[in-house]
C-alpha cells in the first residue's frame, strides 16, 4: 500500500496497518521460516583474539562509544545514585552491577545490526542500529529478550533473598556498615561466596542460550529454538574457548565498573561488535 499525506485520522490508519505487518511477520519470525541445517565450526582461543580485534576496529570505525556516552551513561549514573542513596535498596547495588551481564546481550543488538552492515556494505553509522525496530527479526529478539529479563529478575530476587537470611533482614544502617559486615563476619562471607556462587550459575546459563542466538535471528530466519538450541551447541562444542570468552566479558565489565564506569564506554561497544564477530567464526 503506498503510504499518502492526509489527515490526522488516515495517517493514524496507515501506521496502524504497517505495524500489523511487522508484528505478523515478526510473529511468522518467531519458530523460524528456515530448515535448513546449520554448520558450525570448531573455535579456537585465536577466534577469540580476532574477533575482539574485528570488534575494536567497528567501534574505532563507528564511534559506538558517542551512543553510549549520550544514551546508557546517563542511566546508569542515575540508577547507580538511587541505590546508593537508598538504603534500603544498598544490598542490591553489586547484584545489579554483576547483572548486566544477563541483559547485555540485549543491549547490544543495535551494535550487531550496525557490524552485520559494515561488514555486508563496507560501511554503516547509528541509525542502522535501529533498524532492527523494523525488522520482523524484532519480535522473536524482544521475545528473547523478556526471557533474558526474566532470568535477571530471578538473579535479583534470589540475591535479595540471600542477603534477608544472612545479613539481613534489616537494612544496612550506611555504605561503609554494610561493606564492614560482608568483609569481616561469617554471615557476610557466606552471603558472598553464597552469591558468587549462585550468580555464576546465573551466567553459565545466559552465556550458553545467548552466545549467536541473538546475532543469528539478526542474520538468518531460523525462529528462536534453532537460534538457542545452536547457541548450546556451539558451548558444549567448545566448553574451553566459550569459558574463555565469558572471563574476558567479566574482565572487560569488571575494568569499567572499577573506573566508575568511565571504561563502559569503551568495553560494552567493543563486546558488542564483538559478539558478531563471534557468531560468523562459530557458524558457516
């Protein structure tokens, strides 16, 4: 239908009918409009290095870090300001730093759009990011996504629950109180270690069902099972190298949280491009 200038009420009439199509393409999208077989590929150690190198150079050459210096730093600053000042909500503060990790790979679908074209077209700036927006890949991505923010949701209510039978269940009287009780108590060293422990678990699992699933759905029309399923695979294919990859996702975060979050900037963009790099290494 070609889209014409009217009035208020018509133009309201044509979104409508092209949001219809996206979400009905988009719900076609969703167990896949492809069976054909997907080939993997062995990794190596060296992928790993030519891939984060492929994603250094996306973001040297697409200034990424200017999207995340306008649109997350200023959001994470004020999220980070609200625990800090609440203290009721002070023991959650790592808990939500340690899981973003969980809800990265969301975050970056903008980035993996924008490598997809550079490398396709040899070229490629931030508005291609939002082209996923209008792409019937949307829906099975946000789908996936709601499972990833489900998966955060439940790391937060379990390190709630862990801090209320150990520390808790009253909150900690400061900052410094609460970081006092966690380092030199028992109680607080097993709220610890308990918590490491358990968030560890929380991100084996993520890194295994998002490892290409979310840059394969950009890619190719293969629906959300094939798209995780394939994603496991190539983990349990390469347990070592995909171990590898997710100490250098949590260096890389850790380094930009103990720079106040300066080198986020730097790290999340570069992760991002990365994580396609990724994906064409480890699938035909």
């Amino acid at each position: 239908m070609v889209d014409t200038i009217g009035n208020p009420a018509s133009w309201f009439v044509q979104a409508i009918r092209r949001r219809s199509r996206y979400l009905k393409e988009g719900a076609a999208e969703l167990g896949g409009a492809t069976a054909a077989p997907i080939e993997l590929r062995d990794l190596k150690v060296t992928d790993l290095k030519i891939a984060l190198r492929k994603g250094y150079d996306d973001f040297t050459a697409l200034r990424t870090d200017v999207m995340f210096i306008v649109l997350v730093y200023p959001i994470v600053g004020f999220v980070l300001t609200l625990f800090v000042v609440n203290r009721e909500m002070l023991p959650l503060l790592f808990p939500l730093i340690a899981g973003f990790a969980l809800v990265g790979p969301v975050a970056a679908i903008g980035l993996y759009e924008m490598s997809r074209k550079r490398e396709r077209d040899g070229k490629a700036d931030w508005r291609d990011a939002f082209d996923v927006i209008r792409s019937p890949s949307f829906v099975p991505i946000a789908v996936l996504g709601l499972y990833l923010a489900a998966l955060f949701l439940a790391w937060m209510i379990t390190a709630f629950t862990l801090y209320g039978v150990t520390l808790g269940p009253e909150p900690p009287l400061s900052a410094l109180g609460f970081l006092n009780d966690v380092f030199t108590t028992g109680r607080g060293w097993t709220m610890l270690v308990a918590g490491v422990a358990i968030g560890a678990a929380f991100a084996v699992v993520v890194l295994a069902i998002s490892l290409v699933s979310f840059p394969m759905l950009i890619d190719r029309h293969v629906g959300i099972p094939k798209a995780v399923v394939t994603s496991v695979q190539i983990a349990r294919k390469n347990p070592v190298v995909v171990a590898v990859w997710g100490l250098i996702v949590v260096a890389l975060l850790g380094l930009g949280v103990l720079t106040l979050f300066v080198g986020m900037i730097i790290a999340l963009p570069v992760l991002g491009h990365a994580t396609w790099h990724l994906y064409r290494r480890a699938v035909v």
